[in-house]
C-alpha cells in the first residue's frame, strides 16, 4: 500500500470511530478535512513521502463549497422540509385517520392498514421521516394499543411506514443523491416512485395476512361503524387535498411543466393553504415551522460542507482509487460487487445517518458502478432503498428513537425492535425485487421521457 492508501484508510476508520464520541457529525467531517490535510502535507514537504494533498490542493475545497451553496437544485430542501412540516400541522392527517378508521373499522388489522395508508400519503407529500413517524405514533399508536393490538405489531407499523417518506418522492434524500452525482431529479423520481408504493403496498399485505393468521394481534373492535355511501363520500373529501398536493407538486415535475425547486415551492404554499382552510394557522404554529426548517436545514447543510471538505481530502489521499480497487478486486464478478455494495451499505446503516453515507460512501462507489455497466438510476434506487432500512436498524435506528419519545408509557425500547423486525425483513425483500426486477425502476423514466 501507498503512504495515500495508508492515511485515507486512517481517516476513514477514524471518522467510523469518532461518530460514537457524539460529537456532531458536520465539526468531525470538517475537522478530520484539516487534520489530515496537513498530515498529507507534512508528509509530503518535510517527509518526501507520495502523498497528492497540498495547499494548492485543498483550495478546492472552497470552490467545491462555493458550488453547493450555489446550486439552485437545493432550494428545493428548505422548501420541501418547509412543505413537511406544513402538513403535518395542517391537520390533513387527522381527518384521514378518523375517516379511513371508520372505512377500515370491520377489517381485522384495519387500524393498521389506516395508520399505513396515511403513512403512504403523508411519504408522497412531506419526506420527513421525523415528522411522519411522530404524527403517526401520536394519531394511531393510542388508538391501536386500546383496540387490544399487539405492542410490538403497532409500534412496528408505525415505524416502518413513517420511513417511507425518505424513499418516496419528493424526499429529500433524493434531491441530495441527484446533486452528488449530478443526476436529474426528475428521474429519480420517477424511478423511485413504484418502488416506494410497492413497499407500502407489502406492508400492507404483511399486515393483513399475520392479522388474518394470528386475530389476537390485531382484534376487531365492536363498535366499528357500518359503511356506506355518505361514509366513504367522507373519505374521498378528506383525501382530495393531499391527494391535490401531490399531483401538484410530482405531477409539475413529472409532467415537465416545473422544475424540483419550483415544484417544492408549489408544494410549500400548498401546505400553507390546506393549513388554512383546516384553520389551523397561525403565528404561533407559522414560528414553529419556520424555526423547525431553518434547523433541519442548517443541519444537513452542515454536514453537507464538512462532506465536502471530508470527500475533497480523501480524494486527494487516493481514497477512491483505493476503495475502486477494493470492489473491482472481488473475485465476485459484476453482479456480486453490487451486492457486496449494498451489504456494505446496509451494515453501515446500523452506525451512519442516511446523510454522511449519501454525502460520503454513494459518490465513492458511483463510479465502479458505471464502470461495470449498470444503470445509474437503477443502483441509486436500490441504495435509497437499502438506506431506508438504517432508520430501523439498531443502534442508531432514528425513527425508534422518534417514536419512543411520543409513545405511551409501557411502550419499550425492546418492544419497538421486536416490532420492526419483520419489516426490516420486508424491505430486504423489497431490495431484492428491484435488483432483480430492473424495470420496477427504469420502466416510468422511460415512458415519461
């Protein structure tokens, strides 16, 4: 190995070591950048050693910040997180609990698909996992738990289908993988569209079909209301405005008539009205938002410098030649590398958030992928895809820890584990289909363009 191989090895197993310090993963990004850039530069002036990092170097990293904060394609994040937020206080997801609970009253484990189908719609209109797994909890958790459900199907639900929201479009998560490898939104969009309903859709099913087998788990309450028309006329009225939102802002970008960032900006107001026909805004509630945006995106744009720096620097060590050679170098052949990928990725979930691995490991492994021949659109999918599973895999599982902060008293940490496990399993299933399946992916993009 090389003196580069050497020390960008080093500072990739120091920043995996440094993440269980606490300290915020932006600062350690950063300051790992500096640090080792002047290790490189010692070695290579006053050492002779081969190493490419020098002064005139790392000044890249100032024009690599100056583009990011430049870039138009992510305005589109604060207006999307704005939009979230938004609807979430809008009161939209309140109506459609009472509604489809009433729907799905007389169907064993409706409780459950109506926590999941909110989940579905509340995935298609906000992207934020937080959000989505607190609404969730505080709307359907309570009323599950007195219906007599098991703790850890509840929990587990509510968990798993408030991620879905990092998947399915307009997510954030998206936007900042089509910026790293200068990919057009649209597309991802489009390509993780079926797969993101396809996934709710075996929830759903897995819900269903264990309530069918075990009734204890999910028992029929015995005031469940009849259905008829005046009941689901309800329905539709409570699904028409986010289900007009949605069009809004996916049909604008879909259908070519808006760019992403104009569509979140769409999708920001729209929010902001529904808010007001539920009467729900106001200035106090406006404060919160807007106070809550700024934070959220203070923090990914944060971390996205310190990423940069961090990326620029181990470049400049030779890190992405070293870790190209590490993949083309598995006697697995094409396909197996890209499992080997995933693997990866998924056991770097267990410790890394979603947005250190999009910033850092996906623009790494990018390039081997296109080198093998695969199409770019399709492994970004399926890495979204494993990467949604890191909000429900321990110890740094986000959307547990999101629903153990609402969760009523008698609600464990364990119990919540338990419950996500089977739909940890769901996904990987998921994961499965798409690779194998290239056209869950590839098939909308190509007909919409």
């Amino acid at each position: 190995m090389t003196t580069g191989d050497i020390l960008s090895s080093l500072m990739f197993l120091t920043f995996i070591l440094l993440i269980f310090t606490g300290f915020p993963v932006a600062w350690v990004l950063g300051g790992l950048a500096v640090l080792f850039t002047a290790i490189g530069i010692v070695a290579r002036i006053d050492l002779g050693l081969d190493v490419n990092v020098d002064w005139a170097y790392t000044s890249l990293t100032v024009d690599r910040i100056w583009d990011i904060m430049n870039n138009w394609v992510l305005v589109a994040l604060p207006l999307f997180v704005f939009m979230g937020l938004m609807l979430d206080r809008s009161g939209v997801a309140h109506n459609l609990m009472h509604n489809f609970a009433k729907v799905f009253g007389r169907v064993r484990g409706g409780l459950a698909v109506t926590v999941a189908l909110i989940g579905i719609m509340l995935a298609a209109s906000t992207g934020i996992i937080g959000a989505s797994v607190v609404l969730l909890a505080l709307l359907g958790l309570p009323i599950m738990l007195q219906q007599g459900y098991q703790a850890e199907l509840a929990t587990g639900t509510v968990c798993a289908v408030g991620t879905l929201g990092i998947l399915v479009p307009p997510s954030i998560m998206l936007v900042l993988m089509a910026d790293r490898l200068a990919m057009s939104v649209g597309d991802l969009f489009l390509g993780a569209l079926l797969p993101g309903l396809m996934l709710g859709v075996l929830f759903i099913s897995y819900i269903l079909i264990i309530s069918y087998l075990k009734p204890e788990l999910a028992p029929v309450p015995d005031d469940a209301p009849t259905v008829d028309a005046k009941l689901l006329l309800q329905v539709f009225i409570s699904v028409l405005p986010p289900a007009g939102l949605i069009l809004a802002v996916l049909g604008s970008i879909f259908f070519g008539i808006a760019t992403p960032t104009e569509a979140a900006g769409v999708g920001a107001f729209g929010a902001t009205l529904l808010a007001v026909m539920n009467h729900q805004l106001n200035s106090t509630m406006l404060s919160e938002v807007v106070r809550e945006t700024t934070k959220t995106t203070a923090y990914i744009f944060a971390i996205f410098l310190g990423a940069t720096a961090f990326s620029v620097v181990l470049r400049g060590l030779g890190g992405d030649e070293l870790i190209e050679g590490m993949l083309k170098g598995l006697p697995f052949g094409p396909t197996g590398i890209i499992v080997s990928i995933l693997f990866m990725t998924f056991l770097l979930g267990f410790f890394l958030d979603w947005i250190e691995i999009t910033l850092i490991i996906l623009p790494l492994v990018s390039p081997v992928v296109l080198d093998l021949g695969f199409n770019l659109v399709w492994f970004t999918v399926l890495f979204a895809v494993c990467l949604q599973t890191s909000f429900l895999t321990p110890p740094v599982g986000f959307a547990i820890f999101y629903l153990k902060g609402v969760a009523p008293d008698g609600i464990s940490v364990s119990t919540i584990y338990r419950g996500v496990v089977p739909f940890v399993l769901i996904q990987l299933v998921a994961l499965g289909l798409i690779f194998v399946w290239e056209d869950l992916v590839l098939w909308l993009p190509s007909k919409a363009y």
